[in-house]
C-alpha cells in the first residue's frame, strides 16, 4: 500500500478506483451509477474539451445544443437504432408531483402522464435528425457540420468511475452531406482528428480501425474507431467515428434538392468521445505512487515548494521567483507557488506526485544563496539541480521532453504486448496473458462470437493499415485476407 493506492500488480481494478478517488478525480455520487466529478478531475476535462473544440472549429465545425428528451416514437423509426440503445434507456412517464396522501413525501401524480413517453437522450441521431429535416432543402445548406457538448444517459448495471456511468459527459458531432464520399471523408477526417488528440495530448498511442459488423454502431454503415492498450494489456476504445449512410436521412425523410434538380437523400455521419478518456488517461501512464499526468492535460504543470523556516525566508524566496513564475504563465505554463504552512515540505512532495504534476520545483534559503534549485519530474522520479538563471527555458524544455517520454512508455508496452498467433491453442495461451493479439479471422459473425464465448476476447478493430495477407482463421480454418487485433476490453 502506498498513500492508500492498491498496487497494479495486486489488484489492478481497485488500484484503478483507489487513484480516481485518492487524487480527487471523482467520487461516486448519492444516484446509482452516477458520478461526481471533482474540481481537479474537471479542469483535466475542460482541459481535453478546449483542446478538442479548437481542432472541430478548424475543421469547420460549429457547436450547437438540443434537447435532452427524445419522443420514444423517435427512436422506433431507425430499427437497428432503438434495437442497439433499447436496454439502456431512461424513460419519463409522468411529469408532476404531489404531496402523499399519509404525509410520507411526495408521489407520481397519476393524472400526469405523459401522452408520449420522453427518453432521456443515450445519443441524439434521431432528435438531431428530426430536426435536419427542417434546416435542409437545397445543396445550398449542405454540408450540416454540428457538434454539441452534452450529457447522455445509458443505463449501466455495472458501473466504474469515467470508464461506465450511467450518466457520463461527451461531444457527438453530426453532420449531414450531399454525396456519400463527402461524408465517408468526413468520418475518416474526425477518426483522425481523435487520433492526434489522443497522441499528442493524451500521450497515448493508438490503432486506427474499423469495427465489425457485430461491433458497429447502431445504425451505422461504418463504425471507425481508435483502439487503445492500458497497463493490465486490456484495450480501451478510446473515440468513434460513424458513416450513417441514408439511414437516418431516410427515417426522418430528410432530403435536399440537388444541382440537378432532384431530390435526393443526404448522408452521415456521427462522432464522439466521452469522459471514458479520463480513464483511458488513468490506466495508461500512472503507476502506484498515483497519477501521471501528460504536461498538456496537467492542471498544474509546475509546482513551487518553498523550503522555509520563517516568513523572511519565505518571502525571500517569492521576491526571487516572482519574475519566474509571471514568465512561465506568460508562455501559458501554469504554475503553483504552495506557500502553505500547514503541512511539512516531505508531505507535499508525495501529495503533488499523487496528482500527477509533471515538475516540482524545490528551493529553500540556502539554495537562494548558490542560486540553484531542485527539479522532479513526475514520469520518471529522477531529480536534477539547476541554476534559477534561465529556468523558464529549462521547464519548457523539461515539460516537452516528459510529454514525449510519457507516450514512447505507452507506446513501447503496446509493442511489448502486442503478439501475432497463428494457432487456437497459442491465442488461448496468450489472451490469458492480456494483450493484442493479431490473429487471422474469417470474416464471419458466427466464428467472432464463438471466439468471444470462448475467451471473452473481442476483435477491436480491422487495422486501417492491416496490409493482406494470406493465412487461414485461428479458430475455424477457413480462408482469411488479413490479420485483425483481438483483444479483452474494458
């Protein structure tokens, strides 16, 4: 036990649980399956969702709101949809209350139900969609590039903090588009788009595939996905990307006069990501000392633990640094001067590890005599002493320097835990051990969900850059044209 964290090696799912809560990411709340999320796990969010908006805006995208309710004869107009969302719904049913008649509290009133039962939102295609039909007639209106950051719900049994709540937070993009190679392009560009996100602010390396059949989105023609691996070797899908096709364009009869003057059909697509990615985020980079944070997502970048025995040498040292921490802010660095008395130097030092800030800075008074001070930095615990002459540019460089490190980690476990097996009895032996496995498959539902009885194995993805290859399915012999990555997920 280390500051209350289970180890990873002991139990990895409440050493999980016991970091969300001991780093005051989140907590459970006083609704089942609901979550609190805490004042340092949402800056950690908002920091995702600036991040995030800016690359949608550069895209051409623009936000916009609608309703939490969907009228359930909505959901009954796209069938593979409401089949997909059917178990995990919230339904309202009555729209007031009243006092009991005994005192006790309050009821349903049973004169207040509804004429047409109200979902409470798992995904808004269909009151999205409904509305299209209104803003689209003309070629003229189209491309539709719409993004709303909102809550869903889904009606989780079996709920973990950030990886599966029944009410979580998240953006949905939904556009609409006059040809399908416009919208096909569409959904490709935001799988990208996540993609790089993931990489280069997560610091987390990711595959980029296709879905399968059985594993698509509902309603979907398409489901591409970027696929992650945590440090237990289970995978986490960590964004999705839809081609919709005319699915819902046709369900909701949402058509557009073209340049030829016929009437035609649009086309799709819908996008996301969620708070999942805090856990993903989570399993990814930290260790049993609590988190590690990517500099870019950190809330506090740079912490400043003043070493003091008196208010002179504390101000002493704030004089000196004053200019210093004005210039990292001014270069968007932000930075935390912790001139608490309440706790001794040793107890902060473990409390900002537990938080996972990327570089502490320790200085006390005899160091502002030889005009250096301590850096730790959070990813790999090693310490330096530097000259305070010229430390803005040695924290940049350092910041940087742990962003990269932070995702080449990452990216050295997959590769470490990912196999390729060409036998039933080596992808059992391996899918024991965690890990993706590439394993040749034969394309149909049948064998990918007797694979899954058998294992609890998924296949995560098609690789978009799987090149072909010729070899026979693990499980059934059969002829297959191509590796896929199979893998236990969360």
């Amino acid at each position: 036990m280390s500051k209350g964290i289970t180890s990873r090696n002991e139990d990895y799912s409440e050493w999980y649980l016991d970091l969300v809560k001991r780093a005051d990411l989140a907590e459970n709340s006083a609704v089942r399956g609901c979550m609190v999320i805490k004042p340092y796990g949402y800056s950690i969010w908002e920091k995702m969702q600036r991040a995030l908006d800016d690359k949608f805006k550069e895209t051409g995208h623009v936000n916009a709101y609608f309703p939490l309710f969907i009228p359930k004869s909505y959901l009954s107009k796209e069938a593979s949809h409401v089949e997909g969302f059917a178990k995990e719904c919230a339904v309202v049913t009555h729209y007031r209350l009243k006092n009991a008649p005994d005192g006790s509290g309050v009821i349903v009133d049973p004169e207040a139900k509804l004429e047409e039962e109200l979902i409470v939102r798992p995904t808004s295609e269909t009151v999205i969609w409904s509305t299209y039909k209104n803003w689209v007639q003309s070629y003229r209106d189209l491309p539709l590039l719409i993004n709303q950051w909102a809550n869903v719900v889904r009606w989780e049994m079996r709920t973990r903090l950030f990886l599966r709540t029944a009410e979580f937070l998240w953006q949905e993009g939904h556009t609409a588009h006059a040809t399908s190679e416009e919208a096909v392009a569409e959904a490709e560009q935001m799988l990208e788009v996540y993609a790089k996100f993931a990489e280069e602010w997560l610091a987390l390396p990711v595959i980029r595939g296709v879905k399968t059949p059985n594993e698509r989105f509902a309603g979907a023609v398409e489901t591409y996905c970027i696929e992650a691996m945590m440090q237990d070797g289970k995978a986490l899908q960590a964004g999705t990307s839809h081609f919709l096709g005319q699915n819902f364009a046709k369900a909701f009869d949402v058509q557009f006069l073209g340049k030829d003057n016929k009437l035609e059909y649009v086309w799709g697509t819908s996008w996301g990501v969620s708070t999942r990615l805090m856990g993903a985020l989570i399993m990814a980079h930290s260790d049993d000392q609590g988190l590690v944070l990517p500099p870019k997502l950190a809330p506090i970048q740079v912490v400043i633990v003043p070493i003091f025995r008196n208010d002179e040498q504390l101000n002493a040292i704030y004089d000196r640094l004053e200019p210093i921490i004005k210039e990292l802010k001014a270069k968007g660095i932000s930075v935390k001067f912790d001139d608490s008395s309440a706790e001794k130097p040793g107890w902060k030092f473990a409390e900002y590890e537990l938080r996972g800030v990327p570089v502490r800075m320790a200085i006390g008074a005899r160091d502002l005599e030889n005009g250096t001070t301590e850096l730790a930095r959070r990813d790999t615990k090693e310490k330096q002493v530097v000259a305070i002459d010229g430390i803005v540019e040695t924290i940049q460089n350092l910041l940087e320097d742990i962003q990269q490190n932070i995702y080449n980690k990452a990216l050295k476990f997959r590769e470490e835990n990912t196999f390729k097996v060409d036998t039933w009895e080596e992808f059992q032996e391996k899918i024991e051990q965690g890990g993706f496995l590439l394993a040749h498959w034969d394309e149909t539902s049948e064998t990918e969900d007797q694979i899954k009885d058998a294992t609890k194995a998924t296949i995560r993805c098609i690789p978009l850059d799987s090149p072909e290859e010729e070899g026979v399915c693990i499980f059934s012999g059969k002829p297959s044209k191509r590796r896929v990555i199979f893998a236990r997920a969360y």
